[in-house]
C-alpha cells in the first residue's frame, strides 16, 4: 500500500457537461481537485461503497498519520532507491 497515492495525492476529477445535441465533454476544473480518500467520501452514501467490516475511522487514521509534504518526501526517496538499484543491475 502506497499511502501518497490515496491519501496525499491531488487528482483532478472531470465535470462531464451535455451539449444541445447531446456529446458529452469532460471538464476538469481546480475546484474538483481532491485525492482519491477525499473523493470516496465526498458522497452522503459513502459508507455505502466500503465493506461492511470497515468504517471509516481506522482509514482517517491512517490519512491522519502522516502529513502530505512527508508522504511526498518518502515517495521520492523510495523513487531513488528504486532507480539506483535499477542502475547498479544495469551495470552489473
């Protein structure tokens, strides 16, 4: 599990807007923008979309335990240990 991903990372989520003759465009305005953990539970019936089992307390938990600019940080130095193994492998 990737923390940044669902937790920390902005998305932008598309208006999908009708035409007179019915095509429909995608429109992706900044006030759509929210991470995937914000956009589940944006709906009144979000409960509704996770197992019965679960609730949304221990995921606020776990949204709440790590701020974002920290998330961010440990991704990025995952990212560079990936790539310098990849290197070395390259090499050798």
């Amino acid at each position: 599990m990737i923390p940044f991903i669902n937790y920390h990372r902005p998305c932008y989520f598309p208006a999908v807007i009708t035409d007179d003759k019915g095509k429909q465009s995608k429109k992706y305005h900044y006030d759509k923008m929210m991470t995937p953990y914000e956009k589940l539970k944006s709906p009144e019936s979000a409960q509704d979309f996770l197992k019965p089992s679960l609730s949304f307390e221990p995921l606020e938990k776990v949204a709440d335990w790590i701020r974002d600019n920290k998330s961010a940080d440990q991704l990025n130095l995952a990212k560079k240990r990936l790539f310098k193994q990849i290197n070395e492998q390259k090499k050798g």
